[in-house]
C-alpha cells in the first residue's frame, strides 16, 4: 500500500511567542486534532527541536516546517480544503510572511 506524505514550508511574521504566532499554534493544534481524528492522518512531524542552517534561521520571518504521512492523495486534499484546515488557509496572512518571490510552499510524495 502506498502512502502520501507533504511537507509544508513557511515562515511566521512575528516570534513563536508572539500572541499572533500563539493563536497560529493554537489553531493549528485544533487542526492537528481534527486531522488525527479523521483517521486519514499517519503520522505527524514538526520542526520543534531541531536545529535549523544558520542561512535559514537569518532570513525575515520565524521558520515553520511540518511533516505529514496520509493514507492516500485524495484524503489529503479533502483535509486541506474542508474543516478547520480550510479556514487556517484562509487566515493564513494573519500569520505568515508572503513571499516575495515565487517560492514552494509545499512539496507531496
């Protein structure tokens, strides 16, 4: 059985302690909970506690990385477009930096 993984790459606009970046974490735990439930989500990976190059960490913005395995492409791309997630999506420039120029903000395999 194959399975689908997404890594997801972007950069908060103000300190992991900020109140803005506090209700991003809080909101994406409620997501996190709800993609567990669903029972499509495998597994679950985030960049808490790991070093990141000193190029990274130097750039504008506070770096965000997670990692997630699903059972299959279509339950990852009925998650991301319904529930709590889609609504993350459509909040996300409370939160995150744009990018200036084109950039990968995900990548699937």
């Amino acid at each position: 059985m194959a399975f689908v993984a997404i890594y997801t790459v972007g950069r908060l606009k103000h300190p992991y302690d900020h109140s803005a970046s506090r209700q991003f974490f809080s909101v994406g735990n409620d997501v996190f909970r709800q993609a567990t439930k669903s029972g499509n989500m495998l597994d679950a990976f985030s960049s808490d506690g790991i070093s990141l190059p000193e190029n990274v960490s130097k750039r504008e913005g506070y770096p965000i990385l997670t990692l997630t395995v699903w059972r299959n492409l279509e339950t990852l791309y009925r998650f991301t477009y319904s529930g709590q997630h889609k609504q993350a999506l459509k909040d996300r420039s409370k939160w995150m930096e744009p990018y200036k120029e084109k950039h990968t903000s995900y990548i699937v395999w």
